[in-house]
C-alpha cells in the first residue's frame, strides 16, 4: 500500500506540472476514424494509410529517439511506433511522461514492422485522460478474485477475456430479442416494486415509498403481471428484466439477477418445450456461429431437439427407486432418507420427491434435458395434469447439472389458483418464508378470462455462463453483489 501511495504522489505531481503547462489533463471530445480490431482485420486496405485511434495504454517500451507502446481500446490492442522524428522533440518527450493507464488519442500511419507486427507510426498524440492510480501488476494484483468482482474495471481493463464475456452476453440479449420480436411476442415493461410479491417461492427484499407511507417489496418474479397482459389481450409478451431475491450467494445464486420470462396464449408447456430448444440453439449460433459449446470441459450440443424425462423417470433412472408407486408421505419419507437424502421435519410428499430429484438427480443432468410432471405442492401456478392431479404440466430444463428455465401450462381456472394461494398461506403461517402470498388483484384478473397458455422463465447470468465457460454467475454480472470491504 506505501509502494502504491507514493506511486499516486508521483502521478499527482506529473498532474500539476501538465497544468502548470498549460495541458488539460481531461481532454474533451476526440474523434476516432477506426478501431483497433478494424485495423487488424483490414490491413490489407488500411496499410500506409493514417487512422486516428483512442486508447489506454497497457506498457511502455522505450528506445532512445524511438518508443513503443501498446494502446488497448474495447476491441483489441494494437502496438504504437513513436519516435522524435516523426512527432518532434517536444511531443516526444511529452510522451515519456505519460504512464501506463494514461487514456490517449493518436494519429498516425499503419504498417507492419520487421517482426510483423501490425503496428501505427504515431505522426500525433493527444493525451485524454491522466490516470492516477498504477494498474495492478498482471501477473499479481488480479489473481485476487475478489478484487476483480469488487473492482470490475481494473478486470475489463487488465483481462481481455473478461471483456468478451460481457460483449457475448450483449450478443446473447440481442439475439434473444431477435428470435422473440421475429414470432410474434411483443416486448413489455412490468414495475419492479410490488405490493405483493408473487410468481415464486422466494424471500423478497423489502422497502418503503415515504410518500405512500406502504412497504414494498422487489420483485421476485415477472409472472404474475405478465399473466395480467395475457388478460388484457396482449396475447404473446415477453420481458427480460432484473429480479430480487433475499437469498444465499454463490457459484450459482446472485441476489440480483437477470430473468427473461415469456408468455403465449393458446399455447401450453410442449410448446414452450419447442420454443427453448429452438432459441437456445438459435442464441449460440448468433453469439458463438455453433450450437456445440464446451463448459467446464465437458462438451455440451445444444442442438434441438433435447431428451426428455418426467422426474419420476429420471429418479428411477438415477436411483433404481420408484417413487411414483410411493403415494403416502411416509413411503416417501422413508425411500428418500433410505437415499441418504436429508429432509426437514414436516415435508408433504410432493416436497420430499423434489428433494430426491435435487440431491440425487440434478448433478447428472450435463447434456440439455427437460424434466416433466412436478408435483403440485411445488408448482402453485401451473396447470393439474389430468390423469395425475397430483401432478402438473411444468417442466424444467436442466444444463451442465443446473436448472436453466422453468415453465408451465399456466393455471387459469381462479377457484383453483385461491385455494392453491390459501395452501401457500398456511405453509407461510406455519413458518415457511418463501411460500406465495395471496394476490387478491391477480385472482380477481383470472376471473375476467385467461386464456389458456404456456408460460416460461429463463436465467439469462446461467445461459450466458454455458455460452461462455464461465464457472460463476459472478464471472457474467459486471457488479455482483458482495459484501462491503473497509479500505
């Protein structure tokens, strides 16, 4: 820390001397007429022509009358030739005082040098902005993976595999808009702040509106407004926007996260089946040009169409016990404890085949898989299956041993959904926390008429984590949450 200060005392005394002289040490608006990535890809065209370009620079290497430099803008980097001849003496030694981080705009001509590295004969230098603080040594100061979360621009600045992670995942958001725009679903905005929170089984944050003198709580989930629409006429929506949910954090979980969730009338969970293979192929091939894709050196194809189990299948699979033949809570209870898997006092039977499918089956979901037919004691708003109604038409799909989306055929009988929000709020009375509030509003919306559709949430952080080998959702939320450092 006593090496950095006095690193930062040098730089503030370089800064004073630029304005001593005269210098802005923050310049204004700088036109740029190419990139460095577009230098690169169109030597053949732009070689002996002059550019002007914009950058940090990431080191310096000098030479007597002659230095180079590397400046790095958001695309790419590329090699600076400066030398006294070519600037004169004045700028020359203007720019032996600039120090790595420094942001500059340069003239010049392109070439190629003996070595044949593509390169720019800085012919004018413009400094832009004077940086202050001393990057973090490459090989040292980002190894810490913590400060790399907590300082995310020193990362996008020293990692550039850090800035393609996050220039994929704009890819990803845009191809997603595409392939919906293109069928037909219309793009729509729901409040952040509910009076309620609902549409899923989690602990909300709360807040307050001083003006209304009402707490109110982030939203946990979309749903429930975007059902409101399909009421409304709007009959194929789609919304891809931050929830919050009062939760753990780890390699999986961020409390604030990004979630895409659509709805189509007339339409029910086979359908949604076809519409997530479809899209998530379509994605990887508009981000990556290839629906095969490796995660964590397990190779993973997307291409459609993909397995498909209900969970009773796929925990007789993985386990060799049926528990669809298990209809009491205590065969249940028993089979799942024989499994080794812990359970909490007071589970209903539906809960307990959940817990099963999450210890003992979820890990061995790597290819893309969609799991069938949840019990209705876990799915509050999804549609009965009709010879099982113990069962409901929901699926989930898993990728890499995660759930990557979740959807149903959409409940819209009213009387049905009440009594399912009356079971949650005595679950909630008896101590669980996550267990949905009743939404008189939403009920009230149900009884006007919802047509029947099929409904979906997808993670946005966990398909862009598989698209781009990332092992943390941390690795693809430019500012994940974490807990205050002192200084």
């Amino acid at each position: 820390m006593e090496v950095e200060n006095d690193l930062i005392a040098v730089r503030l005394e370089k800064l004073k001397e630029l304005q001593e002289e005269g210098i802005d040490p923050y310049g204004g608006r700088f036109e740029r007429t190419h990139t460095t990535a577009a230098v690169h890809q169109h030597f053949d065209e732009l070689a002996g022509q002059e550019v002007t370009l914009a950058g940090r620079i990431l080191a310096i290497r000098g030479h007597g009358k002659a230095s180079f430099a590397d400046l790095q803008d958001r695309d790419g980097r590329i090699q600076l030739y400066v030398r006294i001849d070519n600037v004169g003496p004045e700028t020359y030694d203007f720019f032996r005082r600039l120090d790595i981080g420094d942001i500059i705009g340069v003239k010049g001509r392109v070439f190629r040098t003996h070595r044949g590295e593509i390169s720019l004969e800085v012919h004018q230098l413009t400094l832009l902005c004077k940086s202050l603080r001393p990057l973090p040594e490459k090989w040292h100061g980002l190894r810490d993976v913590d400060l790399r979360y907590r300082q995310r621009y020193l990362d996008l600045i020293v990692n550039p595999e850090v800035r393609r992670v996050f220039i994929t995942r704009a890819g990803v958001l845009r191809a997603i808009r595409t392939f919906l725009d293109s069928r037909g679903f219309l793009e729509v905005e729901t409040p952040s702040m509910h009076t309620i929170p609902g549409g899923a089984a989690a602990r909300p944050f709360i807040t307050h509106h001083n003006a209304l003198d009402i707490d109110l709580y982030l939203r946990i989930a979309l749903e429930l407004h975007l059902k409101r629409l399909l009421v409304g006429g709007l009959e194929k929506v789609y919304e891809m926007g931050r929830i919050f949910r009062n939760e753990g954090i780890s390699t999986k979980h961020n409390p604030e996260f990004t979630m895409l969730e659509l709805y189509q009338a007339y339409a029910d969970y086979e359908d949604m089946m076809s519409l997530l293979e479809e899209m998530v192929a379509f994605v990887a091939r508009e981000a990556l040009g290839t629906t095969t894709v490796t995660y964590q050196g397990e190779e993973l194809d997307l291409t459609p169409p993909w397995p498909r189990l209900t969970m009773f299948a796929a925990i007789e699979k993985y386990t060799g016990v049926d528990f669809s033949g298990l209809t009491t809570r205590e065969e249940a209870w028993e089979a799942a404890t024989d499994l080794g898997v812990e359970l909490e006092p007071g589970l209903e039977w539906g809960k307990i085949v959940n817990e099963v499918f999450e210890a003992r089956v979820e890990p061995h979901l790597v290819q893309p898989t969609f799991i069938l037919d949840y019990p209705v004691a876990i799915s509050p708003l999804a549609k009965r299956k009709k010879e099982n109604p113990e069962l409901t038409y929901r699926f989930e799909a898993f990728i890499a041993g995660r759930e990557l989306a979740n959807a149903f055929s959409e409940l819209n009988d009213p009387l049905d959904q009440r009594r399912r929000f009356e079971a949650q709020m005595a679950a909630r009375a008896a101590g669980d926390e996550e267990a949905h509030m009743l939404d008189e509003d939403f009920l009230r919306a149900l009884e006007y008429g919802m047509p029947p559709a099929g409904g979906m949430g997808i993670g946005i952080d966990r398909l862009v984590m598989i698209l781009t080998d990332s092992p943390s959702i941390r690795d693809v939320i430019l500012f994940p949450t974490m807990r205050p450092r002192e200084e």
